[in-house]
C-alpha cells in the first residue's frame, strides 16, 4: 500500500500529513484514515514532528487560543502536563512543546501575529480536507463568557464605577452624619403653645388635626 | 446562567456590539482594497447571495444595522442576514491575507510596515468620517490619535484570523461574545 501525504501551505508554515487509508472502514484509497506521523515546518524555527496526540494536542490549544485572540482576550492554553501550550507574550505568542522523553527541556518558539495567523490557517486547511478522515478532536468554537471578557478591559476602567459608587455613598453619609438631628427631650408643649409661628397652631393654619378641634 | 455551548446550536441574533464589529470589519476590508464595495457584491454573487443582496443598496441596508452608522437602521437583523455578511467577510479576508499577513508581520522592516500602517489608517480614517456618526464615543475612539491604532490592529488581527472557511465559526462566535 501507498503512503499517502498531504501538505497545506502558507507563507511562513507548512504543515504535512502521512499516513494510510483505513480500507477496514472501506475508506477511498485518497483519503488517510491511519495517521502514521506529521511535521511542521515553522519558517526560521526547529521543524517538529509527532504522532496523531500530539497533533490533537495541538488543535486542542491553537484552535482555542485564536477563537480567544479574535475576542481580545488572549488566555494561556495548555495544562502543565499537557504536551503542547501557547502563552500571550507582550506582542508574540509562545508555543510550548514538552516532550515526552524525561530530563529534555520543553522546545520553545515565540511567534508574531502573521506566524500565527499562518500557523492557524494551516491547521484549518487539515481540519476542513475531506481526504483526511481521522476524525481529530477539536472544540467548536464558542461565544465567551462575560468573565472572560472582563479581563479586555483595564483595571481601572473597571474599577472607576464601584469606586464612584462608594466615593458618592461615603460623600453623602458624610454629609447626613453632619446635619444635626433634633432632641428627642428639647420638645416644650407650653413654649410651642405661646408660639406665633402659625405651623404650631393647627386653628389658624385650618388643619383638622390637633386636640384642639375635638369636641368637649 | 444560560450554557453558551448551545448558543451556536440554535440561530441567536448577532446583538448590537457584534454588528458594530462586523460593519468596521467590513470597513476595513474596504480600506485595504481600494475597489473594496464592489469586490464586496461581486463576492456577495459569487457565494450564491443574489436573492438576499439583489444590487449594493440591499448589502448597504443591513449594514446600516449598525448603531455607528451615521444612518443608522432600527431593528433586529435577521441571523440569515447577518450570516451572509459574515461569509462574505471571511471571503474577503481570505482574498485580502497577503495584505493582513504584511501588515501582522514582525519581519518587516519598522519603516515600510509604519508606512504600510499609516495608509491603511488614513483610508480607514476616510471611510470613518464619510459613514460613520462622529459624534459616537465608538467612533471617536477609533479616530483617537493613541487609542486607534491599538483598535485598528485588533481589527487587523481578527479579520487575518477569521480568513477563509475555518474563519466563519470563530469569527460567528465572537460576534455573539455578551458585553463585558
């Protein structure tokens, strides 16, 4: 049997597949249902290759790390143990890969936006190429969540409002806490009753209220 | 707190952020191609939309569903609307990647790519003030001498990562982020 390759190109990246067709599930002989290995080949980088989980590892990160990206919300992917992850770093973007041999440091490659860009167009390429029938896991993409989005905006952006909010109660609890508040005991009947100020007398203000309209 | 895996399952509207980026996308898609309107219908005919975008005035409408538009039109679009405007973004993006690579590129030498910059900004700049409503704090961010740039390069960033058929999902899925 034939080993088939296919390679998807783009200015800076190449990404070439090998591998055979699974005739046991009556695959065509174009299509490649047995991945037998893959390479990567990053313009000005180490050309990496791997097996069919390292390849799902990678889609497991970039595809993610872009759909991210495009919401201003770049976020590290890839867990300690995971072979493959991808840091936002100042303008770049570090892609970490950890070998599975012990005692070998982790290979790492900092790429630009356009190297990226490169790199995930490949991989889409791979993933919408009828021929290759490897049924790879790769999460759809997904509107984020308003966490997520949170962390776009600058913390002082953020903050100004509760901030302000708390500025403006304190400032009027401030300003309640000096307005002085009557006596509880400084209330005089006979004072008030000698009163002209017509508010102290219901009969001349016309109010119906007050002992004094009660009938004897 | 609803799941958002279902949100792509099921037709959701784009909400109101979402189309503002969606027209300034296509805005800059028209700034780096100076025949950027009519490479738009001519894209809109390839994809098999004549019966949603008959002529220009139709595509202009739905994208004056924008809310920075200096006209601006009321109303929910419909998510078969907003779908065709997206593919043909992605279209668009994918025939302009050459440019959006160029202008992403670290490798360039700092001159050429300032100058590369500063005239996809200034025609960028043009379009802004002849469609747009100035008077919006969107817009005038994006006129911002310091805020601006920073803007237009997420602009840039995105349409180069939301390129041809892998782009449409990712970049539909952006546009329902919720506001943060």
């Amino acid at each position: 049997m034939i080993k088939l390759s296919l390679r998807y190109e783009q200015i800076s990246c190449r990404l070439t597949v090998e591998g055979y067709p699974d005739v046991s599930t009556g695959q065509g002989g174009q299509a490649i249902g047995i991945l037998t290995g893959w390479s990567l080949a990053l313009a000005g980088h180490t050309e990496l290759e791997g097996k069919r989980e390292h390849l799902e590892a990678l889609l497991q990160v970039v595809a993610p790390y872009a759909r991210h990206l495009i919401s201003s919300a770049p976020r590290t992917f890839g867990a300690p143990d995971s072979p493959v992850a991808i840091h936002p770093e100042d303008a770049r973007h570090r892609l970490e890969l950890r070998s599975s041999q012990p005692n070998t440091p982790p290979l790492t490659l900092h790429l630009d936006d356009a190297e990226l860009a490169d790199l995930v167009r490949c991989l889409d390429q791979l993933l919408l190429d009828g021929r290759l029938q490897l049924n790879l896991q790769t999460p759809s993409p997904q509107p984020l969540r308003r966490s997520e989005l949170r962390k776009r905006v600058p913390l002082g952006r953020r903050m100004a409002a509760p901030l302000c909010g708390m500025a403006a109660l304190g400032l009027a609890g401030a300003i309640s806490w000096m307005v002085p508040t009557p006596k509880p005991g400084s209330f005089n009947p006979a004072q008030d009753k000698g009163s002209t100020n017509p508010m102290a007398d219901p009969g001349k203000t016309g109010t119906p209220s007050g002992a004094s309209q009660l009938p004897r | 707190m609803p799941d958002v895996s279902i949100a792509l399952s099921r037709p959701t509207p784009i909400p109101r952020r979402g189309l503002e980026r969606l027209d300034l996308m296509l805005l800059c898609a028209e700034a780096l191609d100076l025949n950027g309107g009519e490479a738009m219908v001519w894209m809109s005919e390839q994809l098999g939309y004549q019966t949603l975008f008959p002529n220009r005035v139709e595509l202009w409408k739905r994208r004056c569903h924008n809310p920075l538009r200096r006209s601006t039109r009321r109303g929910q679009l419909e998510v078969q609307d907003t779908d065709a405007l997206i593919r043909i973004l992605t279209a668009m993006a994918e025939r302009l990647y050459p440019m959006l690579r160029q202008l992403l590129s670290a490798a360039e030498p700092a001159s050429v790519s300032d100058q590369r910059w500063t005239l996809f900004r200034s025609r960028l700049q043009e379009l802004i003030e002849e469609r747009l409503n100035l008077r919006r704090v969107g817009v005038r961010k994006l006129l911002d001498p310091i805020e601006g740039p920073q803007i237009c390069h997420q602009l840039i960033l995105s349409l180069a990562l939301s390129a041809g058929s892998g782009g449409v999902e990712r970049l539909k899925a952006s546009l329902l982020d919720p506001e943060p």
